[in-house]
C-alpha cells in the first residue's frame, strides 16, 4: 500500500501540477484498483495521503462556520493607470525604492488551506473575511491540492479555486444533455461546485488551484520566494508572474496580459500588485478593510446595448433616493442583467440619461450593473428625465445638498428610512437576530410595534402573537433571538447603529480599544482618528453622530434594555505592563515577526498603531527603520530596540 500511494501520488503530481504524464490512464487505473482491493481488505490501514480520499463517496449534511486565525483582507480595485499612480505615491512617500510583483488575478473563489504535521485539516472558504465555511472535504476531491507535504508543517497557505475553461465547456456540456441549466460562467460553475454536499459531483467538476500565499508566519523575505516556496511543498503557484521596479513596468506588463488574456487556459478578471519585500508589508500595514500594501487593477467591464424602461426611486436608511433603470433583458458577464443603477441625479445630468434612452450597461466591479453612457444617435424621448421633489416613502420634499450628489429624504420619521434601519440593525454582520427579515420588519411595522430599533427590545411574545402567521412556537422563537442578541459584544450594536462609514472590521478596531460605546461617544475626533486604519473619515462620522441627542438618547434606551455596551473579546488587565500606551513598530525585527511583536505589545496592554504623532508614548525599532523612526526622533518619542521587546 505504501509502494502504491507513493508511486500514484507521484503520478498524479505529474499530470495535475506539473502537466506532464509519466504513464497512460490505463496503467494509472490498474495501479488505482489494485490500491483500492488492498485499502477495502485492511481499511485499518488506509494511509492519510492515499488517493482514495480524492474520491466522491460522502454525501455531507451541511457545512459548518470556520473561524480564520489569520484574517483574509479583501483588496482595493484600480481601474486606471492613474489609480495605479496614486497607490504608487503613497507606497514610495515611506518607501522610495520599493519594487512589486504582478500576479494575475484568478477568477474563482478565495480558499484558506491549513496543515498540521504536514497533514490536510481544514479547507475553508473566505466567507466575510474572519468566518468562513468548512469544505475540507469538497477540497479533498480538487486534485492538486496536496492531502500530505512533503516536510511535516504546520502552515496555512491561501489562493484561488476556479474551473479551467476545457472543465467548464465539459460541465455545461453534459448540463445540457441533461437537460439541466448550464453554468453561466466558470466562476459560477466553481461557487456552485464547492457547495456541493455531495462530493461525488465535486470529484467529477474538475476544479483547480493556484496558492500564492503563506498566511502563516513565514521565513520568506520575498513574495516571490513564498512562491518558489510553494511550489516546493507542492501547491501549484502560477508562474505568469512579473517583477516591476515602476508602475510603468506595471503597465506594460497589464497591456502585453491583456492582448493575450483569452489564450489562457482560465479566466482571469485583472492583475493584483504587491510590494514584492515582506518586511515592507508589514511595515505599511492594513486598513480596516484591505492591505496597503497591495491593489488590484480590474480589466475594463463587459459592456452591452439596452433600453431604460421606466426608473424606481427608492429611500436608503440613510435617507439617500436611488434611481434604478429597469431596462430591456440582456446577458451580461454571464448573467441575465435588467436593472442597472444609475447612482444619483448628478450622474443622471451629467450623462444627460433620458427615459427611453438606448444605453451602455456594464457590471461596476463585475458586480453590480449600472449606466455607462447613452447611446445618443438612439434617442426616441427628448425630454429629460422627471427628477421626484418628494420622498417616494414619505412624500416629504426632498433635499439636494451642494456638496452631495445625492437627493436625500430627511424626514426622520420616514416608514422607508426606519424599516430598513431596522433590517440593518437584525442582519447578520450587525446584532444577528435570526427570523426579524425584512417581511417581519414590514409586519411590526404596519402594525406600529416598532419605530426604532430600541422597540425591537420592548416586543413581547403576546405582540408577536397578534402579527399575521405568528403562532406560539414562531412567536417565541424570535422572542428568543431578540433577547439573546443583548449579549452580543458591543462592536455588533456599533454596526447596527448604522453610522456612515463604520463596518464590521472598524467597529471591532474602535470597540478594542475604546472598550464601551459610552467612551467611544466621549472620544474626541483626534483621539479616534489616531487609530491604526481608522482616520478622519470615519473619525468625523462617529463624533457627529454621537453629538447628536437623538444617537444619546438610543443608546440609553439600549443600555436600559440590557443591551450589552462593552467589548467582550480579550483585553489586557488595567494594570498590564503597558496599559494605556500607544506603541508604533517600525522596521525589520531580526527574531520576532511583526505579528508576534505586535500581539505581545497588546498582551501587555498597549495599542499597536501604524503612523508617530504627538499622541505615541513609544517606537520599536528594528533594523533598516525609516520615515517613523526620522519623525519619533524629532518629536522627542522614546525610541526601544527589538531586545527591550523581548526582555517584557
């Protein structure tokens, strides 16, 4: 068994990674029954790597939640060689020399791998970033990833799923002898492929992969040497990658892909850029939502002809209107497209967009269609288009700000504004009440239960009971998961309050630090703005909201119905070491990563933040330290070598 597993392994290697067989299907199938008589007689002594696993057979019940110990940060998109240059600007201010790598962007779906003693244990999906799902099991069945390595690691590897182009013509190919819906794309074929429960289907998709990421702490100095380290372990890596000393090297590189994008055999959407040397990742750090270090150039949108038909206006919970065209069906990008947007009234007079127009339609990210342009010489309507003067909700008038581009509904008792804070307030990245969707929303609503979302905690079984298709058991249900939500730790509540700019990743940065709402709403604008990825903008947003009596008032009714107002993830005692300090890690640590460096600070109570001011109390600095330690000296900061750090 052990002669077999490593000699099919070999084989399999050779035909999936490196594309170049060593014997026939044939002989291949015959080594392949003689391994699985032997595995059926002595299933005790079936080997972990054995390419029987690779096999359908399991029809699993669900897919559970993975937690990421290593976050995946989406990333900025660039749409221009100007965009480009802005991201260049900012890296070459701390970093006059930097050179970057360019490697293509797959079109499939974002996976995380995770080793234990050389060992497949978990393969996970990107979900939103910190929570993804488990399919170890469907990635078991994707022939070239790797059930055991080479060398007995622990490691986490990230990189792209996708169906190459020949699997995805076979796919729709038996789809359509079958008399079944063909995939529009082979992205689509990928998603849908990965969430299977059965895995028979998924060992027959034939999906691939390319890895191109150690989320693990690494050795590499290098983002190409994690590729070459990659490749040894046995991850495919995709080796169409370029090295540029300038972003017009960059350029070059995206034009010369482009001219030959549709030989290859997979799709690709773009080109990300990355700061080739690591330690300089580091240094330059995360945002709440991406890295700095990093942008990722998207080929122009698929762009096609349609007729706007009628236009809705409908009313945000910020009270913004949006104009949606319902235009005559085409396929776009592989889907059917019918709607598109058409952003604000600016947009609409700045593109003179008329009802009746013949426009370009193309899909904002690959995602979300809107208006490009109008087709002129297919005018019929020579009228422009009616602009409302009232709230589609409402039926208040309806204000276009100067430095807004926006119409905008201000009536704060607006029933379209108020339902969909609610539907904000209930969602899963916010207070997560499981079963308060929006037709429960419009329910509670019509039947004047609930104004704002402090109501949501005055509801009792018996008002449930009287809504239509209430019954007992549903009633006490939500009842339940209203009542359970009190416990949710704070940065929950900071999302669904629904302030401007404030997500998921920043409510959590501002809650661990701050620790409560109540000292969040007393922080001042420089306070909050000296947040490692935080800034002004957000900055603004929170100290204008929590000025306001209205946003005091919902806090006190919350904190009255024994909803939770603090952080309840793990915070450093008020006595540590380094409690109430603001540390800054510059340069490259010889001994510690930069993540252990930083995780070790904040056991000991400090903030770890990324940019000196007035307000730092101290910097670390290691070896080839710049810009901060330059500004830390002339500010008069204490500065610490990488010893101090591991003397605490």
């Amino acid at each position: 068994m052990n002669e077999l597993v490593t000699q099919l392994n070999q084989y399999a290697d050779a035909y999936y990674r490196l594309d170049s067989p060593l014997i026939s299907d044939a002989e291949y199938d015959k080594l392949y029954r003689d391994l699985v008589e032997l595995e059926t007689a002595h299933p005790d002594l079936v080997l972990p790597n054995s390419p029987s696993h690779r096999v359908g057979g399991k029809v699993l019940e669900g897919f559970s939640k993975y937690q990421h110990q290593y976050p995946l940060y989406s990333l900025q998109d660039a749409f221009s060689f100007e965009e480009l240059g802005a991201f260049d600007r900012r890296v070459r201010k701390e970093f006059p020399n930097v050179t970057y790598i360019c490697e293509l962007k797959i079109d499939g779906l974002s996976i995380s791998l995770t080793y234990e003693a050389g060992h497949l244990v978990v393969g996970a999906t990107r979900g939103d970033g910190s929570i993804g799902e488990n399919i170890t099991e469907n990635l078991k069945r994707v022939q070239d990833i790797p059930l055991t390595l080479p060398e007995p690691l622990d490691i986490t590897v990230r990189g792209e799923c996708y169906m190459p182009k020949a699997s995805f013509g076979r796919v729709n190919q038996i789809r359509q002898e079958a008399g079944e819906v063909e995939f529009a794309n082979p992205r689509n074929a990928a998603a849908g492929t990965l969430r299977q429960l059965d895995t028979r289907i998924v060992a027959k998709r034939g999906l691939a992969t390319f890895l191109y990421q150690e989320a693990s702490p690494t050795e590499a100095d290098r983002q190409s040497h994690v590729l070459e380290k990659l490749t040894k372990l046995g991850f495919v890596t995709n080796q169409d990658y370029y090295l540029a000393d300038t972003m017009e090297d960059v350029w070059q590189f995206i034009e010369d892909l482009a001219g030959r994008r549709e030989a290859l055999p997979y799709e690709i959407d773009g080109v990300v850029i990355k700061v080739n040397n690591l330690a300089i990742q580091e240094e330059l750090g995360f945002t709440v939502k991406a890295p700095r270090w990093a942008i990722a150039y998207k080929f122009p949108a698929e762009e096609k002809e349609a007729e706007i038909l009628s236009v809705d206006w409908t009313v945000g919970r910020t009270g913004v209107v949006t104009p949606t065209a319902n235009l005559t069906p085409i396929q776009l990008a592989g889907t059917t497209v019918s709607r598109a947007t058409l952003h604000n009234v600016d947009y609409i007079a700045e593109k003179d967009i008329r009802l009746h127009d013949t426009v370009i339609v193309y899909k904002a990210g690959d995602i979300i269609p809107a208006v490009l342009s109008v087709v002129a010489a297919k005018r019929k309507q020579q009228e422009p288009m009616d602009i409302p003067t009232v709230c589609p909700s409402c039926g208040s008038s309806l204000l276009h700000y100067e430095d807004e581009v926006a119409l905008r509904c201000i009536n704060p008792l607006c029933p379209a504004q108020l339902k969909s804070k609610l539907e904000h307030f209930a969602s899963r990245d916010a207070m997560n009440i499981a079963g308060l969707g929006s037709s429960i929303v419009e329910k509670l609503f019509s039947a004047n239960l609930v104004q704002d979302v402090a109501d949501i905690y005055r509801l009792s079984v018996e008002e449930l009971l009287t809504l239509e298709g209430f019954k007992e058991k549903s009633a006490t249900k939500l009842y339940q998961a209203i009542q359970a939500s009190k416990e949710n730790s704070a940065e929950r509540l900071l999302v669904g309050l629904g302030i401007r700019h404030v997500g998921s990743k920043a409510s959590k940065v501002l809650l661990e630090t701050f620790r409560t709402i109540p000292r969040l709403a007393e922080a001042s604008l420089e306070e909050i703005a000296a947040l490692d990825g935080v800034g002004t903008v957000i900055a603004q947003s929170l100290t204008t909201y929590f000025s306001s009596e209205g946003a005091k008032t919902l806090v006190a009714e919350l904190e009255a119905s024994g909803v939770t107002l603090s952080y309840l993830g793990q915070v450093a005692a008020a006595d540590a070491l380094l409690a109430g300090m603001t540390i800054v890690l510059t340069g490259k640590l010889e001994r510690l990563k930069r993540s252990e460096a930083k995780a070790k600070l904040e056991s000991l109570g400090a903030h770890v933040t990324g940019s000196v001011s007035k307000k730092t109390d101290l910097v670390v600095a290691g070896s080839d330290a710049g810009s901060k330690l330059a500004k830390a000296q002339d500010l008069g900061i204490e500065v610490r070598d990488e010893a101090w750090l591991e003397s605490l």
